[in-house]
C-alpha cells in the first residue's frame, strides 16, 4: 500500500510540473527570482483542496564529517473546505544545481505526512535531508540554497489525491 502511494506521489508529481498555476505565495516581501524567501507563506490550492504552507524552523546538524542533517519543519493550514491528510517530501537544492532529498528520499525515503486536516486545522511536522558532501554543505552555507516540497493529499476513503508543489528560498544561515 505505501509503495503503491509512493509510485502514486512520483507520477502526480511530474504531472504538477507540467501544470501552471497550481501555486501561489503572499508575502510582504519581494520573492527571489527561482524561489521566495523562506519568509514566505505558499497558498496553494488545486480544486476543492486548499492549504498555506510555511516554514517554522530550518535547523542543521553535523552528526560526522561528510554528513550535515537539515531538519525541515513545515506548518500546514487547512485554508479549503475538504478535509485531508497531507503526505510531503523535502529536496535541497545548493548554489553549484546538486540536490538531496526529494520523493522517496527525504526522511529516509518516508518524507513526512500531517494528522487529518480538517477545514481550519493546522499542523507542524518535521522532514529531513541528508547532504552528503562538505563541499557542497560549505557552499549553502556561503550562497544558500532552495527549499522544495512536493505535497500530495492522502486519500480519506475513495478520493483521488491531489498534488501540490512549491519552493523557498533559504538563507545561508541555516547552514551555519
């Protein structure tokens, strides 16, 4: 079953892609140019679905050398009238265009997924990724890098899920 969804996320997920519109960002600030500012809140909405996602905290570790963990935690709110489960994965991309994480990558290939939303709830969950390389750990740290997050809504009964992509752009303070 969880394999069938994971194949499920990747074909959505390329299928997002491939459509326009699907996210939006409202901010205070003036975005970057690939991405906004982790600042940002995304609102995204695909058909009766809808939800604002936000970054609450970005924070690295450095368990041993070669091997830099960033701990990515969201904030989902249930801004629609449906309910629904929220099933995310998390990829880094640094200044040199290398990436870690992704679908069936991050938190050890499981991403992360919410509790039910109802219309208004919200929740807090916690991703990671893994960079495998001092180098490019040390260039994030000097230039940033962008944040993206594939989301897929998790099927309550016979539903068909929805996708949802967006992207931040992150200071290079979180890696510091």
């Amino acid at each position: 079953m969880r394999k069938d969804i994971l194949c499920l996320f990747a074909v959505i997920s390329v299928g997002v892609i491939l459509v326009a519109g699907c996210t939006t960002t409202s901010s205070g600030t003036t975005a970057a140019p690939s991405a906004p500012g982790q600042e940002t809140v995304a609102t995204l909405v695909n058909g009766t679905d809808a939800f604002n996602a936000s970054i609450y905290q970005v924070t690295a570790s450095r368990p041993q050398p070669g091997y830099h963990e960033i701990n990515i935690y969201l904030t989902t709110l249930n801004t629609g009238n449906s309910t629904f489960k929220l099933h995310w994965f998390s990829r880094i991309t640094g200044p040199n265009g290398v990436s870690y994480g992704g679908v069936g990558v991050s938190h050890g290939g499981s991403g992360q997924e919410t509790d039910i939303l109802g219309p208004g709830s919200e929740g807090t969950g916690r991703d990671y990724v893994i960079i495998g390389s001092d180098a490019d750990y040390a260039a994030m740290a000097k230039e940033g890098a962008t944040l993206n997050v594939s989301f897929v809504t998790e099927p309550l009964a016979n539903e068909t899920p929805v996708s949802f992509q967006t992207s931040w752009t992150l200071d290079p303070s979180v890696f510091t």
